[in-house]
C-alpha cells in the first residue's frame, strides 16, 4: 500500500493537489490564479479607520477590501506612548503569557468541549487577550495614517475583508519564527512522546534565541535531528531579516513577504517521511519541487518525479472521480448507509442516515455500526470540502451511554489529522454533536459556485399562483394614483402566459374599476416576482410609482386653491370708514374719494394675486417628486 502525494499542473490557470493513502484520497488543495490565497503574507499597511465601538482597526493593505485588526492583535510596539511604559507592557505579556508550549502544567479548564487537531502554525496563533492592569483603549493609542506591519492570519470572504495579526509568524520545515512575540518557545502537542520532547528541550537550549523572540518546533522536528533544526532556524532568522529590510524600504500600502505557492506549502507542511512518491504533471512546476525538495531536505529529493504517462494524473486510483463527489450533498456509505451535508450561513448540517444498512439483528447495533462509519467518513469530508464555523452533526439515535461515547471517541481520532484547530463537544439526547472548525479560508463549495439567479441560493422555486397573487396586489397598489390613466408592465414570460390564460377577467375588472389601460409585456431578463411597472397621465407623462399610504393621503388631503380674502379687507375698510365719519362733516367726503380709488387698487390687487397663484401651483406640479414631465400651464 503506497501513500503518494500528485500535483496536477498541467493548466497555467489552476495548480491541484491531492494527498492519497491506500487508493483513497485523504486530502486536496488548489490554488487559481484569478485569486490566489493572501493568508500568511505580510504586508506594510496604513490605519484608516479607528473603530472605538469595536475596539479595533481598518487598514489599507493592496486588497480588495481593508483589513480588520482586532487591539488584541496589535502589539504594544506600535502604541504611541511613553517608551517606558511599553516596555512595562511588553512586561506583562510576557508573565500574562500561557507559557512555553511543552509545560505540562498547562491544562484547560474541565468543559464538555475538546480541542482536538490543529497545527503547530495554529498554536502561534493563540487568541490573545490584553493583560487586565492595561486601561489603554484603542483611539488611545493607535492614530489614523499610522504605518504597521501586519500578517494577514484569515482570508476574504464574501463581504467581510481580511482578518490581520501584528504578531507575525514565520514558518519553516521544523520550525516557526515569531520574531515579535516574547512568549518564549514550545513544542507541537502532536509530540506525545516524553524522549522525543526531552531531546527537543535540549535543542532549545543551545539554540540563542533572543529574549523578544519565540520559536516552536513542528511535528516534523520531532524525528530530524539537531542540525536540521538549526538550519531551518537560520533560514527563518535571514527570513525576517530580509522582511525588516524591506519594510524600512517600502511605501505603505505594499506586500513585503509572500508566504509562497502552494507546491511549496505541500511540501513544507504536509509532507512526511511516510510518502512514498510525490508525481508532479509540469514541466515548470516539476523544476520548483525539485528545487525546494533539494533545498530543505536533499535526501529526499529522489522522491519527487516527473508525471510521465499520457494520461492526466487524476486519472490514477481515479482521484479524479472521487474528487467529483466533494461537490455532491450526499456521500454514500459503504455499509449502505449515507450522508447528507448541507452548508448555510449560519452553520454546517449533517444528517446521517441508516439507508439500507441493516445487517444486524437490532437497531442499536445498526446505528452504532453506520455511526462509527459516519464518523470516519465525516472526518474526511470536511478536509476535502475545507468547510468550518459551527458544525452540527445528526447521529443515529443510540440509547446506550456508551455506545455514544464510543461515536465521540471515533469521531475525535478520525480528526486528529486534520490541520486546522477543532473544538468538538458531546452527543445530546437528541441525537447531536456539535463541533467547530477553525475557518482558514472559503469552503470548495463558495469557490466553485455562483448563487442560482432564479431561487437566489434557496434550492425552491415560488409557486406561479403565488407570484401572481401577488403581482396583483402590487398593481392594485400602483394604479390607485388618479393621476395615472394608463401603465405598461414588465413581467417573466412564464407569469405572462399564467396571467393571460388564468387571469385575464381579474385584470380587466382591474382595469374598469381603476379607469385605466393596463399593458402587460414579457421580458427575458426578469426572473420570478421581479416586475416593472410604469405609469403615464392622460398627456403620457411618466410618473413615478407611489406606496399605498401615500397615495390615500394624496387622494384625501388634495388641497383646493384658496380663494382672495376680499372680504376680510372690506371689513376692516368698513370699520375704518364709520368710525371716521363720526369725526366731520368734511373728512367725509375726502374719505369717500379715497375709498373709491382704494377699492379700484383692491380690484387689480385681486387680478394680479389670481395670477402670482395660478403660476405658483403650475411650479409646485412641475417640482413635485412624483410628477415627472409636467408641462407648464399657459394662459
């Protein structure tokens, strides 16, 4: 039985690759060259944006979003405060700290949930949390168009940008750097064996690491020797003295350190001493294995060759098919039982099911049978299909305690080998385990599918009974504007026909009780309940759709054109009038004159206010929002 690792290269566009066992593909990788993989670069970035109500940064770094970068994640190097009170941060980092990675002292708290897997490139990424006796806040200490150096530790994903540390990490064969953590040195969890460890520590301690540095040794250092391991951490040290370089160099936003292509990190993090061949279909991408091969391990290069057959190099222990059916929702089981994987938003379903799997005497027997099978075959789907978040998994229901133990303890060995970090919890009553895993980048499934434009991702269509219930109450909405005396509609052809042969006398009694002409028209471009609807008035005007509210509040409150108060002035004229006659004889004909041409002045006051008002309502018609192209009436 061989274990092999084969890289299809042969298209420019897209490099796989895929890690076999026994015949049975285990793992699989890709990168396009549309969108390469950002995560591990480092970049030269520039603050924007300060959020306080987040407690966290935006930073322009080339992408096509900015970054988010959490306080927690910003190093007290980049504070702009007094230099001693860094260092007295910096302090108690380094006391807050967890401790080197190989104490066995560090136990988490007794939970129902495990960490399970994870890599030692992971483990340097800890959650990291202030220390309690720092009061500082954000907008504190970070500036807007402050300069920093950052790594970028989570893809972009859908409309969320990328997720940024500057706690940088280097990796290596057997190593990873951390050149701005001084949290010390550790050893991978995966290194259970208590000699292997012992030997490792005395590596440390001839290793000169400086005190603001970390370094944590892989799991491939635990069967290399000394020598090794000081070569690739003098490879890492001239890394990151290069990127310092650089960075004094550089102009914000710009990539400093590209963490490279993905032969390169197949060969770097999953290759081990238990591959037997490593077949790569390139000339060109054969040469940069080869190259890498010889220069971090040169005893191994014999091993990567050069796809020589004529046909394509999935076409071997049909990787190719089995490839085919990470895009299916259901994977078969080989006790006859199934899988059923459905990812959402929110979360990760996973439904199993019995099938024809009934070769025991009961059912408990079945179910921990087909369970125990789940479990393995789980394991395997999620590296394939790289999904992560909240997974819930619908096991058989099992009445015996231990017959769910033994589901979990499968479950959590089938993990094991997996490189991202997962916590997994315990069975319910109900039947459910829930488990999270960590989210290094989009699933296969978000990279090679486009939303359905027709049910908009939801898997079901709309009934046409329904749709067209409801188009006919948006249209009775609409042709409620007694302005409106005609309107032409835009509709899928399918709900067209569905109308004209089913609805016809519905649109028509519409069409009597609104007094207007209503079109319809179909049009291609438009799918299920999307519509257009247009309005003209009686001079084919168009106007502008209005909701129902409004247009009843329109309908009611239509203002009449207030009529000239001329009474009011002749009252207060009259009034003036008798009181001044008391007065003489001789006002009185002097005042008579005067009220003559007075009430010649109100008559042509009168005319001129009709017409200041007569133009004044053609603008308020021609501005209103929801007249458009109104002309101006004329006398």
């Amino acid at each position: 039985m061989s274990n092999e690792i084969l890289i299809d290269a042969a298209r420019q566009e897209e490099t796989r690759v895929a890690i076999v066992k026994n015949k049975r593909l285990e793992d699989y990788d890709y990168e396009s060259n549309s969108r390469r993989p950002i995560r591990g670069n480092i970049y030269l970035a520039k603050v924007i944006r300060v959020e306080p109500s987040l407690q966290a940064s935006f930073l322009e770094y080339g992408g096509n979003r900015n970054a988010f970068l959490p306080f927690s994640e910003i190093s007290p190097d980049y504070y702009q405060i007094p230099v001693a009170d860094k260092q007295k941060l910096k302090d108690l980092e380094k006391n807050d700290s967890l401790g080197d990675l190989e104490d066995d002292e560090i136990t988490e708290k007794h939970t129902s949930i495990d960490n399970i897997a994870g890599d030692p490139l992971e483990e340097s990424k800890i959650k990291r949390e202030k220390p309690y006796k720092v009061k500082y806040k954000i907008q504190e200490v970070i500036k807007k168009h402050q300069i920093v150096l950052i790594q970028i530790v989570k893809e972009e994903r859908g409309n969320k940008g990328a997720a940024a540390t500057t706690y940088i990490s280097i990796p290596g064969r057997y190593c990873v750097l951390m050149p701005n953590s001084g949290r010390g040195g550790g050893i991978s969890r995966r290194i259970n064996n208590s000699q292997e460890r012992k030997k490792i520590k005395k590596i440390f301690e001839k290793l000169t690491i400086p005190s603001d540095m970390g370094l944590i040794i892989r799991t491939a250092g635990g069967d290399t020797t000394q020598s090794e391991i000081r070569k690739d951490y003098n490879y890492l040290i001239k890394t990151w003295n290069k990127i310092r370089e650089e960075t004094l160099s550089a102009k914000a936003p710009n990539i400093i350190y590209e963490d490279g292509n993905i032969i390169k990190k197949t060969i770097r993090d999953s290759y081990t001493k238990e591959i037997d061949r490593i077949y790569i279909d390139g000339d060109e991408k054969y040469k940069i294995a080869k190259n890498f091969m010889k220069m971090i391990m040169p005893s191994h290069a014999v091993k990567v060759q050069k796809w020589k057959e004529d046909a394509p190099i999935f076409q071997k222990d049909k990787v190719e098919e089995q490839l085919n059916s990470i895009f299916s929702e259901k994977v078969s089981l080989k006790s006859g039982g199934s899988l059923v994987i459905n990812q959402t938003e929110a979360l990760v379903a996973i439904d199993v099911n019995s099938g024809t799997s009934k070769k025991d005497y009961n059912i408990e027997d079945t179910a921990v049978r087909t369970n125990q099978e789940a479990a393995q075959e789980i394991a395997r789907q999620l590296r394939l299909r790289d999904m992560a978040g909240l997974i819930v998994i619908d096991f058989i229901d099992m009445e015996k305690f231990k017959n769910r133990s033994l589901i979990e303890k499968k479950l959590k060995e089938s993990l094991k080998s997996d490189r991202s970090k997962i916590q997994v919890g315990r069975i319910s009553s109900f039947g459910l385990l829930e488990m999270s895993r960590q989210r290094i980048r989009s699933s296969v499934q978000e990279e090679n599918y486009d939303v359905c434009p027709t049910c908009n991702g939801s898997g079901s269509l709309r009934s046409m009974e329904s749709i067209s219930l409801e188009f006919f109450r948006n249209l009775n909405i609409a042709v409620k504007d007694k302005r409106a005396t005609k309107a032409n509609v835009e509709i899928p052809l399918d709900l067209l026909n569905f109308i004209i042969n089913g609805k016809r006398e519905q649109l028509s009694d519409l069409e009597k009780e609104n007094k207007i002409s209503i079109s319809l028209k179909a049009n291609n471009t438009l799918r299920g309940e999307e519509k257009n609807i247009t309005l003209y008035d009686s001079k084919l005007n168009k106007l502008a759709l209005k909701k129902n509210d409004e247009i009843r509040k329109n309908n009611r409150n239509r203002k009449k054109p207030e009529k000239p108060q001329i009474k009011d002035k002749t009252k207060t004229e009259g009034k003036k009038k008798n009181i001044k006659e008391k007065d003489s004889s001789k006002t009185k004909s002097n005042k008579n004159n005067k009220n003559k041409h007075v009430r010649k002045e109100t008559k042509e006051d009168i005319n001129k206010e009709k017409e200041v008002k007569k133009t004044k309502n053609t603008k308020e018609e021609k501005n209103n929002d929801n007249y458009i192209g109104a002309p101006v009436k004329s006398d």
